[in-house]
C-alpha cells in the first residue's frame, strides 16, 4: 500500500492511497483533501496508510449486498461440503437477497437484519431463521477480512434462540421389540450399527469392511457419506473432522460376521468377489446407500409395524447414548463413541432425558450427607 501527494494549489493537497481490493485483487484509490503545509501532508498520509493497515481504513465499495453475496457464496464454493454451500446459495436466494440485496453494503445495518428475522418468523421455522443468520454472520465477517466493512452489523442483531428437537430414545425392551420385527429385513443392519455403535446414517452408509477389526472387535468410523448437488455421493471425513474408533460387543461382532457371509454369497452369485472395499451397508448391486435412503426405509418399515414406537432413525443413535448413561458409563465415554467435540455437549444433550440419573443423584446426596450427620452424633 502506498500514497502520495499532489498539490493542487498553494497550501491545499490531495493525498491519494493506492490500495488493492482483497476480494478482485484489482488497484482502488481513495482521495483525500488536506489543507496546510507539505510537512503536514506528508504526515497526514502516513497516518492514512497505517489506519489502512490497521484496518481502520475502509475500501469504498458501492457494490450492493446482492452484488457482495454473490461473490461470498462463490468464494465458499469448496471450503464447505456440497450440500452446505447447496444449502447457503438456497436460503441467500429465497431470503436474504429478496430482503437485503439492493441495499449497499456499505449501508446494511442492524435494524434491517432484525427486520428480516422478524419477517421470516412468521413463514419458516426458528431453526431456518438462526440458520440465515449464521449465514449473514459469515458473509459480512469476510466482508471485514476484505476490508469492505469496519464492523459486523449482523453482531447487534437479535436472531430467535434456538429451539432444542425433542429427542426419543427406545428402553431395552423397545431396542429388543425393534431388532426382533426387522430381523431378516434390509434395514436390519443399519438399525443394528445405530443402536449398538451411535453412528450417524452418513458414517453408517460410508463404513466399508477394511474398518471391521474382527481379531481386536472394533471398528473405525473415517469417514461419512453425503449426496453431492448434482445427485451423486462423496466421502467426508466425518463431523467435527475426527474419526474415532469403537469397542464392538459380541452380540454386535457375531452379526457383523453373519452379515459379512451372507454378503459374500450374495454378490458371488452375481461374480462379483468381496473386499475389504466392499460397504457393510450396501444396495443389492453393491452400491452405497444414500444417508437420505436409510432414513426413508427406516421409516416405511415403521409405518407397516404400529405396534412399535415411532421414532427418527437418528432416535436410534439417542438411544444408544441414553442406554450408555443409564448403565453408569462415563461420560467421556459416550462422547468418544457419538463423536462429540465435548463430554460437556453430551451431558448437557443428553442427562435430562434419563430421570433415572436424577434420582441416582439425589440418593447419593443424601447417603452421604446423612454418614456426616451420623458422625456428628457419635
């Protein structure tokens, strides 16, 4: 970044900065008048470059929003999955642009983006309104990067709190009523691997043999399966970017080995041999399954069985964490199993779904306060 001077007449200057628009990479300059000596002017436009640097200094940009949104939804093509940016380019075209995009970027603030929670309350959901604020928070933090803005208008705004989905977990005998009717069925083994393991639908549809360790009885989650916006399926590292590995019961691993046998057999009928490479949870022609395909055979097997509880096919993975907790497992424990960022977010997700736990703890409470007041007796 640089400047200089021009006079333009006897004690009146221009201090022109040359500066470059991080997000085109084209050359901008910014003039600005000064009245007084040249020493002075010299001064003055080494204080411009530093605020510049500094980040005090803003770009002009007469771009609108709609015009800046466009460039940031591009710019985020590949640094998020395929179905995220499908996702953000949906609710910045249905929502934001319709609301904002005219406006300058320059120009956007804070009472406008409440405007516009507001107005979508009454049409979507609470989950989509937090959503498109996520998104705004994101684009006018680059917007600052950029240096196109000073500060973050969507800070100020007041977006509605979050509304935590009611989550259903099955006891023991649901879990044995649920594999005992599904048994045989397609859909058996990925209700197996939810509620023994907890692995998400994508993490069960990517789980290929190579990560079965049959001689140590564990299996390695690395990866989850998503459908790409133009209707084919990705690998991805799993959530929060860490795989992890898990302990397989015995019940768990005899299966795995029965379905393993019998996969075998299937696709040798149709010459095709078994590997490593092979997808425990895979269609009749040795395909993976969509995340989405799980979920929906989960749900039609359940509409033709109303004597079992209707739940999601993610219930099944609160299920597996519920039964955990009831059964005295650590914490930590649970939350290396779901693949949680915290034991923290686990307890909190997921303790007041077992009352059990509550009770548990105010008899210890008890037990312990009255040995101490017993003491104090003697």
């Amino acid at each position: 970044m640089r400047g200089h001077l021009r006079e333009r007449s006897p004690g009146h200057w221009a201090i022109v900065i040359d500066t470059v628009d991080a997000a085109t990479g084209k050359r901008k300059r910014k003039w600005h008048s000064f009245e007084g000596t040249k020493r002075q002017a010299q001064v003055r436009c080494a204080e411009l470059i530093a605020q510049s640097k500094d980040a005090g200094y803003i770009v002009p940009s007469k771009a609108t929003f709609a015009e800046f949104l466009t460039r940031w939804i591009e710019h985020k093509r590949g640094k998020l999955s395929a179905q995220s940016h499908k996702r953000y380019s949906e609710l910045v075209r249905l929502h934001i642009a319709p609301a904002l995009g005219g406006t300058p970027l320059k120009k956007i603030e804070p009472q406008q983006i409440d405007s516009l929670y507001t107005q979508l309350g009454e049409r979507v959901s609470a989950e989509t309104v937090i959503y498109v604020h996520r998104i705004l928070k994101q684009a006018l933090q680059q917007a600052i990067k950029w240096k196109l803005l000073a500060g973050n208008p969507a800070d100020a705004a007041e977006p509605p709190k979050a509304e935590r989905p009611t989550m259903q977990a099955l006891d023991a005998d649901g879990i044995a009523a649920l594999l005992d009717a599904s048994r045989g069925m397609a859909v058996y083994m990925p209700i197996l691997l939810a509620v023994m393991t907890g692995m998400r639908r994508g993490e069960i549809a990517a789980l290929r043999w190579r990560s079965v360790d049959f001689s140590n009885a564990t299996l390695a989650v690395v990866a989850s399966i998503e459908k790409t916006a133009t209707g084919g399926l990705r690998e991805k590292p799993p959530k929060n970017g860490r795989g992890r590995s898990l302990a397989l019961s015995p019940m768990l691993l005899d299966e795995l080995r029965q379905h393993r046998a019998r996969q075998a057999e299937h696709l040798l009928r149709h010459g095709v041999r078994l590997t490593d490479d092979h997808h425990v949870v895979m269609r009749g022609d040795g395909l993976p399954y969509q995340p989405r395909t799980l979920t929906d055979s989960f749900d039609h097997f359940l509409s033709r069985r109303p004597k079992l509880k209707r739940i999601r096919f993610h219930d099944l993975r609160h299920t597996h964490c519920s039964q955990l907790l009831a059964s005295g497992v650590h914490v930590k424990v649970a939350q290396e199993r779901l693949g949680h960022h915290s034991a923290a977010f686990t307890l909190d997700r997921y303790s007041h779904t077992i009352p059990s736990l509550q009770a548990d703890a105010a008899r210890l409470v008890d037990k312990a306060l009255r040995k101490a007041m017993a003491r104090r007796v003697r």
